[in-house]
C-alpha cells in the first residue's frame, strides 16, 4: 500500500511541474488567482493525507504537501495583490480632497 501511495505522491509531482511548465510567462499572471483555488483544493488532499492514519510515511509526505500547498497559497495571493497594486491609478491630491 505505501508503494501505491508513494507512486500517486510522485505522479501527482511529475503533473504538476508539467502543467506549471507549459504555462506561458504572459498568461501567469492573470492564472494566478484560478492557481489560487487548486492550491487550495490541494491543501485539502494533503491535509487529508497527514490526518489520516495510513501510516508514519503517509503522514510526513502530507505534511510537506501541506506545507508547500500553504506556501504556494499565501505567496500566490501576495504576488497577485502586488501586481493589482501596478494597475491601480493614482488619484491626484486635489482630486481626493474635493470627493470628502
């Protein structure tokens, strides 16, 4: 049974270096958020694996997934709020004091 996991454990890994490979630099930016949601859905997959009680191997595999989901998560959501923050206009003084 631990071979059946460790194989899903490294599939899943050769995938997702191969999807995340394929996406153009154009295009990650604005994927970032929808990245977001399936780091998210992972982080749930991995935090099953390390409550479960599949055995010694099973929980310390989950708990690095849970881990590199968390930090994917939170740094996704930084680089997307710091990419909006360069679309955002500046809004002149005189004009912010005339709108109070």
């Amino acid at each position: 049974m631990m071979i059946l996991e460790l194989y899903i454990f490294v599939l899943a890994a050769f995938v997702g270096f191969m999807v995340i490979t394929k996406v153009p630099p154009l295009l990650h930016t604005p994927l970032m958020s929808a990245t977001n949601a399936i780091s998210g859905i992972s982080l749930v997959g991995s935090l099953v694996a390390a409550g479960g009680k599949h055995g010694q191997v099973a929980t310390i595999l989950g708990f690095v997934a849970v881990v590199c989901a968390t930090a994917n998560i939170v740094g996704g959501f930084l680089i997307t709020d710091r990419m909006l923050k360069m679309f955002k206009r500046d809004v002149p003084a005189s004009h912010a004091a005339s709108k109070q």
